[in-house]
C-alpha cells in the first residue's frame, strides 16, 4: 500500500502485431513524488517500446476492470511497502491472523455487500441481503483462493445468510467473534429512478506547459489536431498536468488513460460523435518482440522463446462434426414445405429457408436449427422464417443452437454442413413472385434451359459453392472459375488465379447444374468468340478474391437486460474464462466474423426468446466500433448444449454446465470440497483458444464424401429419421417443427425423407430399437412404447439429453419401487419448482416431487404418486423436467 507499481500487458493479436497495455498503480499511502515518479518511467516505458501502448492509471480500491483481470481473482494489497520509509508489516508464518479484509468491526458489516472472514480452522462468507446471486458467486472464487493460498486447500468454509440468527450454528459462530448477534441498521431506501442523461465532457489542448479548454458544440474528430508530433518530454509535460488537474479538483476516484493517434481504444473513440473508419495501426510482431525482449533482457529477465515468430494464417476451420443428417424447408405464405433430399442444397435468392441439422457431438447428439436469407427474399418471409425456426427451437427445450444467416455472409459450419451449395436467381415463393408482379420487376428465376453464368467457390469436396451471377463479362473474375450455359451450351471459364483445386470443385458442380451435358473449357486469355457473345461481349472485370469478414480476437460482454425505452447495456469481461459464464445472465461473445449469445439455464424463458433480438440489438450498437455488418452471423447457444465451434475460446469443461442450482450453489458445492453437484458424467474439455486449428485432418471430417466425380452426393434423412416419421408424422404433417429424436452417430447417410420405399410401422419399429438410445418425446408429450424386455435391457442407461444421463447413470434399482412420503412435509407446487420466487429450504431436491399434495401430484403430473412411481427413471425424469421439478 505504501509503494507503486508499473505492470507491463503484451498481448499478440490474431492480426500478427502485438499491444501493449501499460498500468500504472498507485498505493493509497503511496507519497505523491513516488506516484509522479511512476505516471513519468510509465511514458518512459511506452516510448522504449515504440510509443503505441495505452497507459492507465490505477489508484488502489479504484482500479480498471482490465487491470483488475489481470489478478483473478483479486488483488490483495499489503500494508507498508518496500525499501522505503514506511515500516514493513512482518507476518507471523506459526500463527494465522483472524481478519476481515476491510476493519474488524461490525461497523464494517451491511446488507449491500460481501464480507470474507478468515479464521484459522474456517472461512465464513457473509452474504448482505442485498447482494446478488453473481456477486455471491464471484465472491466465492475469493474464498477459493484464500483457502488454497493461506490454509493449503484444508480448511472448511461457511456461508453466512444476512439474517439467519443464532439458531443456525455456523451463524452463530460467525457473529461470535463480533461479540455475538446485533441487527445491522438499514440504509434508506433508494428510488430506482436513474436517468440516463448525456454526460458533458471537457476538452481540452496541453500547449505549452498550460492546458487550454476547447469550445465546442459537438465533440467531432476535427477537433484533434492530427498533424501535430509530440516529444517525449511533451507527452511527460502532460501526463504530470494531468495529474494536476486531478489533485486540484480533489477527484481520487478518476482513471486517467493515455492514448496515441491511431491507437485509440473504444472507450475514447465513443466519446465522439463520429469517428472516421481507418485502417488499423499496427506495430510489426517481430519489432514489437524485439523491443520487449531487449526492454526485459536489460533487467535479467530470461527472454527465451519471446522471440518465436507468429503463427502463420489459416484457412478457417469449422470445428463441426460434418457426417449428421440434414433437414431443409423453404417458407412459402406463412408456412415451411419440405424439400426432398435432391433439392435440399438449391436455394433461390428472392426465397428464405429454415435447415435442421442433427450430428454426433463428444457425448450426445448435437442439433443445429437455422434461418437463411436470401439478398432478395421479402421481410414477411424473413419473419416467418425466424418464428418458424423459433418454435423448433423452443419444442427442442431449447437444447438447439439457433442461428440466423444471410446470404453472402454464411459462417464456415453452413458450407462444411451442405458441403455442395447452389445459389439460384430469383425465387419460388408465392410472397416473393407477388412482390416482383406489385412492383413490376422481371421475374429472372432460374430456369434450366435459359442463360445463366455461375461463379464457383470453396476450398474442396467437402467445401464448394456455386453462386448464379449476371451473365456479363463484368461478373467475371480472376480468382474463380465459372460455369456459363445457354440451354445445352456448356462452357467452363477458368481464371489465371485459380488453382487446380479450383479445377476439380468446377468439375464437381458441373455434375450438379448440367449433369449430363458436355461442357466446353475456357482459359482466361483464350476465350472464343461464342463465349463472350454469350456475355454480351468483353468488358473489364476484378481479379481481386471477394473478401469476407476475418475473424478477430474475441471478446465477451455481459448483458445488462433492456427495461422498457432504454437501450441494451453491455460490459466487457477482460480475460475472459469458462467461469464468467453465469447461468442467471446472458453474454454476448464477439469475434468480428459471428456473434454468439449464450443463454444460461437459469435465464427466464421469456428472455431466452428474445436472445436472438438481444444478438441483433449488439450487431446495431457495434460496440467495439468495428463496423459490424447488420448481416453478420448469429448464433443463439443455451448453457449445456454449447458446440465445439463456441467452446473452442474456452478451456471448456462440459460438466460445470451440467450442475445444478444457481451460480452461488454451484460454486459453494465446490468450495465446500464437495465437487460438482451433477453426478459423475464424461467431461468434454475443449483446449484453450489459440488461433489455431485443433480439428481432424480434412479427409478424416469429410468421410462421409463421395470422392468420386461422376456420382453426385445426396443427403437426406437416415433409415432411423424415416421410420420415425413412418409412425409420427401425417402425410400433411411431414414438416413437424419438432426435430428428429436423437440418434447414435451414423455413418455415412442414405434414405431420403422423399424415399419411395418408407418402412411400415412394423419395419420402423424394428429399425428404431437398433438406431436409438431412447426416444424422445413427441410434440405432444406422448412416448413411443417399446417391448418390455428391450425397455428393461436399457434402463439405466445414458437418456436423451444430458441432463437426465447424469441421474439414471449406475441408477439404484431400488429408486424405481414406490417412494414412502408418509411422514415429508407438504408443499405447494409453485415452492417446490426451480424457478420458485419462494423456493422451499432444507428438502431433497431430486425428489421435489414427492413434497406435492396427492391432489396436486394428479393434478400436475396426470396420474397417482404410486402409477408414477412405476415408469422407468428416465421417464420418471423427462416428466419432472417438462414441470420443472427436476
């Protein structure tokens, strides 16, 4: 507390340079020469390493969320300081010092905040009414960290509720070295009448050793002089009046951030009220190590391996499993038809479509649900489109991931998940042949026969598209090959940047367009004349790669939910791991190419409704003033059905999403030394995010590919989705929002959902018992009945969703005879639910169900307690879930 500190962040960026953050930070018992002193060797430092860092300064208790990310989970200053005139406090290693972190009295005590207590045999953490379930949470990790630093792991810990008397013992025991228990006094209550009013911000100009105000009506950009270069001892003169100011208007609590043109952060940016779009700055990775390492080198630091060049850039990968089972509809006056597996990769621009795909994840079956749409597809589909993918994600419990995508700006997974992709002119909706007749635009849909030019693209079998474009020579390229055909006049055009590979993807989609015509080849340079009159002649055309949208350095923000008229409010969390998650919140993870909403299990359903507006609403606020695209990626993940393609910027362990209870309970039950409160189950963990591909060889991800060119692939719906529909769905009902049950991998796929030979029921009862685990429910809660001794072969083991596998798992038989509740307590139902406002204490959680009334249990669950206690587990399971009373 008596000294100050410099702390140096070097981070490298996915673009290939380094940034510097440099932090200041002040001690509060720190003499005022020492805290000049470090604001002046931090200018120092920043000039040393090429002038380009940000520098903060940090006053102790009123540090940056950014500095403070540094330490996770918190600093702990300690009094006295180092070499200097303040007395080092000398610790005791045989005794441990009972304390408080703030001073020991009750005084210190309220109902707003948290209070660690740190004895010798325990630690108490003492929870403000007030205070909320996150910060409880978080205030946790600091009970873990003082449990593992000053007690070695052995020690127990207690939570201490504001309130609870002497009754309960571990309160009692808390209060006793206090002096036993006292009320504490309430502070008045405070209005929550905040009013967001524009804050008025100062201007002003460090010229000559004095600090000039600026007058303004608007804080625009113009207003900094760009063409000015500023010493060293310049950027020292201002920092000290900075500090200045600060000591002047006695303002302790303000941060002070230095910034440098072309380096600006967000935060200064948005000051303005506009800022020009400019090519981002940056220093060269091997400079900028270069600087550091001599810059630590001069100190004694062991530089060895800072040196070690960038990694080189890589194809983006897809991280998704690409042997599952496809599902395509195209919205059509308010509804979805399905298509038969021959069409289900031709989408047509003036049309929208909904896709289900279901594949093999590391420990159940993975679903993904999504909406495109077309650059020229009607806003009254694009709605119906989102509702209709909407309700198969809420009939899914909301165990899909949802996405919304638009044409053009699709993420890797869509093309890896179709693997050949056409894109058509026009369109096949009635909405959209309306709109075009209303407003008198020609009808230029595709047709077979007719003239159509089509640039192809992708980076092999597993990866290619062909998109229609205007037949004229200026929608050629260098860097792609097409595909041009008049009726049976074919022609192939190859441009002079293209690969072999690029050759080979051509041939393949030619056996897609025009199968059985023979096709003509022409080399950039070298076209006939029957080419281009095709065309309409020659005419310049780019030779430039149409580029899309990189993916940057990610980062996460938690979402402050919207009240009525104002705005979304978001915050960013620095460093960013698995454990900010909280299940009670929604956060928002943005790496420039996709924006991902993960929505946690304790999140109120009307919000998880709304977690794809909430992603829109980021995209619109571009937060990191980045220039998102309003068609940039969305993915909408729920906490326990996370894919590989989010995890990936985790050190991701799947277990913690299958816990129970809030974020509090959760982390207390580990605290505590219990473990995790979900029973033992097979973790997923997902390697750290590093920039670089972790996925499987290609051939290994596409073995579900024919390699062979004559033979087109065809994807539909496996023998074990065919014989569900046999015996679910209605000849009018094919297109249930309802997605398939979950499945065991297969490997490779066949039947189609058009397949003229659909199995009988007989046939698709056989073929379901030897493709599934358990079947799931169907949309109106009724359960496929299987033979007794194939349902007594399989119980106890793994269910549909995770969730249940992690109860029925080395389930006790004894479990499934009649549970005894003469004697428990009763309860109503809207206590007992996991959503409770009220919920009921000190009762057995996993059998919630056995607290309800004989009256009520009937009511709810639609048969006696004794009829209930005969079901399977599994089923016994599925039915709490569905109530929430699991």
């Amino acid at each position: 507390m008596g000294d100050s500190y410099i702390i140096l962040k070097t981070t490298a960026l996915k673009n290939g340079s380094l940034r510097h953050d440099i932090h200041y930070w002040i001690g509060k018992d720190t003499s005022q020469d020492e805290s000049g002193t470090a604001a002046i060797l931090t200018v120092e430092l920043d000039a040393a390493l090429g002038g380009r860092a940000v520098q903060y300064r940090e006053i102790q208790g009123n540090e940056t969320d950014k500095f403070l990310s540094y330490f996770r989970p918190c600093i702990m200053p300690q009094p006295g300081g180092v070499a200097s005139g303040f007395k080092h406090v000398e610790v005791n290693e045989q005794e441990h010092e009972t304390r408080l972190y703030v001073p020991f009295a009750r005084s210190s005590l309220n109902h707003d905040d948290i209070f660690i207590l740190d004895t010798k045999s325990k630690i108490f953490q003492f929870n403000g009414s007030n205070s909320s379930i996150q910060e409880r949470a978080k205030a946790l990790e600091v009970v873990q960290y003082i449990k593992d630093t000053f007690h070695e792991g052995k020690c127990e810990v207690a939570a201490v509720e504001d309130g609870r008397l002497m009754a309960d013992a571990e309160a009692g025991e808390f209060w006793g070295f206090f002096g036993g228990f006292a009320p504490l006094p309430r502070r008045a209550p405070v209005e929550d009448n905040e009013k967001y009013e524009e804050t008025v911000f100062k201007l002003l100009c460090f010229n000559q050793g004095k600090l000039e105000p600026i007058n303004y009506e608007s804080l625009l950009h113009e207003l900094l002089k760009t063409n000015k270069t500023t010493s060293l001892q310049e950027r020292k003169s201002a920092s000290e009046a900075a500090e200045k100011l600060l000591s002047d208007d006695n303002r302790t609590k303000t941060h002070v951030i230095k910034v440098i043109e072309g380096f600006e952060t967000v935060m200064f940016k948005s000051k303005f009220k506009e800022w020009p779009q400019t090519p981002d700055l940056k220093l060269s990775s091997e400079d900028g190590r270069g600087k550091v390492a001599a810059l630590l080198k001069r100190q004694g630091l062991n530089v060895k391996g800072l040196m070690k060049a960038a990694p080189a850039k890589e194809e983006p990968q897809a991280y998704i499993d690409c042997t599952g089972s496809l599902q395509v509809w195209r919205i059509n006056d308010k509804d979805k038809i399905l298509l038969p597996s021959a069409d289900q990769s031709k989408f047509y621009t003036g049309d929208c479509y909904i896709f289900q795909y279901m594949y093999p994840g590391d420990d159940k079956e993975e679903c993904l649900i999504g909406s495109w749409f077309g650059k020229k597809s009607i806003e009254e589909d694009r709605v119906t489109a989102i509702s209709l993918a909407s309700k198969m994600v809420e009939s899914a419990k909301f165990q899909a991931v949802q996405t919304r995508l638009y044409e053009g700006k699709e993420p890797i997974q869509f093309f890896v998940i179709f693997q050949s992709f056409q894109v058509f002119k026009g369109g096949l909706s009635s909405g959209y042949k309306k709109f075009i007749a209303e407003n008198g635009i020609d009808d230029d849909t595709y047709l077979e026969d007719g003239l159509a030019l089509f640039r192809i693209q992708g980076s092999g079998p597993e990866n290619m598209q062909a998109i229609q474009v205007d037949a004229a020579a200026s929608s050629l390229n260098s860097s792609y090959s097409y595909i041009l055909h008049d009726g049976n006049t074919v022609f192939t055009w190859t441009g002079n940047l293209t690969t072999s590979l690029d050759q080979e993807v051509v041939e393949r989609q030619l056996d897609i367009i025009k199968p059985n015509s023979q096709s003509r080849s022409q080399k950039e340079g070298s076209e006939t004349d029957q080419f281009w009159s095709l065309l309409g002649g020659k005419s310049e055309y780019p030779s430039q790669k149409i580029g899309r949208a990189n993916e940057s350095d990610p980062h996460l923000f938690s979402c402050i939910l919207p009240k009525v008229h104002i705005a979304l409010r978001i915050k960013e969390i620095y460093h960013f791991t698995q454990d900010d998650l909280m299940t009670e919140d929604v956060f928002i993870l943005d790496c420039h190419s996709d924006i991902f909403v993960w929505v946690g299990q304790q999140v109120d359903v009307k919000v998880r409704l709304q977690a794809l507006d909430i992603g829109e609403k980021f995209v619109k606020l571009d937060f990191l003033m980045e220039n998102l695209s309003s068609e940039t990626p969305i993915f909408v993940i729920m906490e326990g059905s996370e894919p590989t393609f989010f995890t990936r910027f985790f050190t991701w362990d799947s277990a913690k999403s299958l816990m129970h209870g809030n974020s509090y309970q959760r982390k207390l039950s580990i605290v505590k030394g219990g473990g995790s409160p979900a029973l033992d189950k097979p973790k997923r963990r997902t390697p750290a995010y590093s920039g670089r591909s972790t996925v499987q060889d290609k051939s290994q991800r596409s073995r579900s590919m024919s390699f062979s060119p004559e033979r087109v692939r065809v994807r539909g719906r496996s023998p074990a989705f065919t014989a569900l529909a046999a015996n679910f769905e209605s000849a009018n009902s094919r297109n249930l929002s309802t997605p398939p049950p979950v499945v065991k991998k297969l490997y490779p796929k066949s039947a189609t959902p058009d397949s003229s030979s659909a199995p009988s029921k007989s046939s698709a009862t056989a073929s379901l018992t030897g493709s599934f685990d358990r079947p799931k429910s169907v949309k109106d809660g009724s359960e496929l009945e299987k033979p007794k001794q194939e349902e007594d072969a399989k119980e106890g083991i793994n269910t549909m969703t995770s969730r249940v596998e992690s109860l029925t798992i080395n389930e006790d038989v004894k479990e499934n005879e009649p549970e005894d509740d003469e004697g428990l307590p009763v309860y109503p139902y809207d206590r007992l639910i996991t959503t409770a406002a009220d919920p009921v204490t000190e009762i057995d959680v996993t059998r919630r169900e056995t607290y309800l009334s004989s009256a009520e249990f009937k009511d709810k669950f639609g048969m006696t307690k004794e009829a209930f206690s005969k079901l399977p587990k599994w089923k016994q399971n599925r039915m709490k879930i569905a109530l929430q009373l699991f």
